[in-house]
C-alpha cells in the first residue's frame, strides 16, 4: 500500500540532481514470435544530428515487447530512398516491415526528419512523413516516430512520447536524500522536480500532463501539492491534521479523491479544485485508503481493510456503497485503472508474496504478471500496453515493466539509489 505519513521534510524546488542520471533498461523476458522489423540508420544531409534517430526508434519497438528489431550489423542493406528499396532482399532476411528514412540539418541548429515504413511482402509503403526537429527535441520527435509506426502496425496507439515520475532515494553523507523525478518513457532525459532530506511519495499526473500532485512534510505534517512540471509553481491542496494523502486526479482535471483522516479514521474524500469543496465518500470503521478514478470518471476503486485484510472495493464517485472486487488472496492493494477501465492492475499478496497482478472487471479473472517477492506501486502506460512498478533487486529499488499479459519484462535501474513510486503519464496532448 501507499504509504501516507511520514517525517518532516526540507524541500528544494527543481534543482539540478545529485542522482540526476538516465534510468538504464535492460529486457529480462522477450516474447517469442514477436514481429520482426528492420530500422536502417537514417541517412545525413548536413551536419550530423546529436541523436541516433533510428537508433532511438529500433530502441523503443524493442521494448514494447511486440517487435524483434534487425542488429544493424545483420542489415543487408541502407537504402533511404523508395528506390533503393529491393523487397526481395529483405523478404529473404525474414523481415516483415522496413523503416528508412534520413535526417536534413537546416539553419539555426533546426532539421527535418523524414522517414518511410514498408510491407516487405506486399512491397508497398503503409506511411511517411516529414517532421520538424530542433537540436533540443530530436529524440522527442524519434519517440513520436516510434509511436505512429507502432499504431500502424499494431492498429494501437504508441506510448512511447510520454514520460514518468519516480522517486529516487540515496544515502549521501551520513544523511537520507530523496528526489522526485521526470524522465522519458525510456529514461532518458531525467530531470528533478523537488529534492527533500526525508521521504517524498505518491506523485500522480493531472490529465494534461502538465501538474503534479504529491505528498511532503515540509510543515511538520503530510501536505499535499499541486505543483506546475513548467514552471516549477506549486501550491498546497489539503494540509488538515492527521493523514493527508493518496492524491488521485479526476479524468477532467476539475478534482481529485485523496485520504484524510481529519474526522479521526482514514476516509476517501473527494476536493473540488475551483472551490476546494470538500465531501466525505467512505464512513467505515477500517481504513480506507488508495483511491482512483475509473477513467469515465463515475466510479472509485480504493483500498480498505474493512473485511480484515486490504482488498479492493468499487463506489460511485458521488457516493453511496462500496462492493468488494477482489476476493482471491490475502492482500489486493495499490489498483490502477487500465486506459479503457476493463481491467485493474494492483498488488496482489499471498504467503508473504507481493506482486502485480490484474483484474479483469467482467470476467473476474486475476492474472499475476510480475515474478517478484516485494512488488508495489503499479501504473498503466496510457496505451494500457505495459504496466510499470516498483521492485527490488540485489536489495536495491529499482523499477520493472511488464506487459499487460505478463509475456514481456523490463528493469529500469541507476547505478546508485533506489527508485520507487513509479507514475506513467497521459498521453501528450499535441498527438
């Protein structure tokens, strides 16, 4: 579960990391059968680009999970024009779809990116385009590459032009340190939002992507904040005595359910954001804790241990009774709506086990997807393909990803400090 107290906490607002270092991936599952595809390096005109573009595009399909990008070592060929395609060629080598493409420096430190795809066996080109990039966000607009080649091919939106948030610990001198993080859906590009001495935790995403709610001790007492990824602004959204945490935002951005223990017991409370309205949803003698929007944002799954152990219960956001949803295992915490609502993912514990698990909604059927002992913290990828978490390994945090059916893994580690509280974005919403 989501911790929601903690000690004080002393707040630098977005400075430059000590452990402000890209998260490394390393695929510890592949998938068999997964769809082989060529990304041949994308030809120069001008200046080189800093970024590897069709490196960074063969990189993300990669960890999708769904495509076996060719070794550039095994390619036959490096065409970057129609008609130096040969679809024979590549029909031999066993390679469904091809990407080419080329990378035009222009003036003021500005370039084009062009690039086609291919259906080797039908010898026709399914897209291209032509896109504008700066020095500042080549890898940004390969990511974008990525996602349009994966939605034509997989029928799906990509996620890979979107970003999480994380909390990274260290010991430094003696002494405890925490930063919030940002960083590419890769782990690319890490910046730090706030830096603290003690424990930072449950960052959540507002549904434009441009805020971050979270909770800190910086007054003695759990607050939570809203505060602005651009600007750095921020301002105080709940700081009543006892418990006040557990922050989750309503899909149209114009509240948030959060955990509140101002009337004694820990509740689930929902906070208009234009008027700070505030109305009680749960009166039970357990707590209840771990609240989240459903994404069409007429019901809330929260976590309460009002049967004698954490489970999930299921209520309309404008109150009214609660219905239990999990019932296998001793522990069901921590859930996370799919993006289209059908499933959850959660922490699901047994025999002293931890791990992430989902729920199909309809169908009641829960699939364990992780293979840890202490996994927590699940959230969707905005397409609903991957699933990422929090982990340890060699007794050191660190952040895993799986796909929605288990099939495909992933670890994201720093060479120091443990990561934790990992949050996936939304969707941009310049798609």
């Amino acid at each position: 579960m989501k911790k929601i107290w903690l000690s004080i906490v002393t707040v630098v607002l977005c400075m430059p990391g000590w452990l402000q270092a890209a998260l490394t991936i390393e695929i510890t599952q592949g998938i068999e059968g997964a769809v082989p595809i060529a990304v041949v390096p994308f030809a120069t005109i001008g200046q080189p680009a800093p970024e590897n573009v069709a490196q960074i595009i063969a990189a993300d399909l990669a960890r999708s999970g769904r495509f076996a990008p060719t070794a550039e070592q095994d390619l036959i060929a490096r065409p970057s024009e129609v008609a130096q395609v040969r679809f024979q060629d590549w029909r031999t080598l066993g390679v469904d779809s091809l990407v080419i493409g080329k990378v035009e420096s222009l003036a003021g430190g500005q370039y084009r990116v062009q690039f086609r795809v291919f259906d080797v066996f039908r010898a026709r080109q399914l897209t291209g385009y032509s896109l504008p990039a700066s020095a500042d966000n080549l890898r940004h607009v390969a990511h974008r590459i990525a996602d349009i080649i994966y939605e034509q091919l997989t029928g799906e939106p990509g996620a890979f032009a979107t970003r999480i948030a994380y909390v990274i610990s260290e010991s430094r001198n003696g002494e405890k340190q925490y930063q919030l993080q940002l960083a590419d859906s890769d782990g690319y590009n890490p910046s730090t939002l706030l830096t603290s001495q003690q424990p930072l935790m449950s960052p959540a995403w507002s549904p434009d992507g441009r805020r971050l709610a979270y909770v800190s001790f910086e007054k003695g007492r759990a607050s939570i904040f809203v505060q602005d990824i651009g600007t750095g602004q921020r301002s105080e959204l709940a700081s009543f005595a006892g418990i006040n945490g557990a922050p989750s935002w309503s899909p149209d951005g114009r509240s948030m359910v959060l955990t509140l223990s101002r009337d004694g017991n820990p509740e689930i409370y929902r906070l208009q954001l234009n008027d700070k309205k505030l109305t009680r949803l749960t009166r039970s003698a357990g707590i209840d804790t771990e609240p989240v929007f459903a994404p069409d944002g007429s019901s809330i799954v929260f976590t309460s241990d009002r049967g004698g152990s954490p489970q999930l219960y299921r209520m309309p956001v404008a109150g009214g009774r609660a219905q239990r949803v999990t019932f296998e295992g001793s522990y069901n915490a921590s859930a996370d709506f799919s993006p289209d609502g059908r499933s959850l993912a959660l922490v699901h514990g047994e025999g002293g086990r931890y791990q992430i698990a989902t729920l199909d909604l309809d169908t009641r059927l829960l699939r364990i997807v992780s293979d840890g002992r202490l996994d927590e913290s699940p959230s969707y990828a905005p397409n609903g393909s991957m699933i990422i978490y929090a982990t340890e390994t060699g007794r050191r945090g660190v952040l895993a990803a799986v796909s929605s059916d288990g099939r495909f893994r992933q670890q994201f580690s720093l060479r120091e400090g443990n990561v934790r509280e990992p949050v996936w974005s939304p969707m941009p919403k310049s798609r």
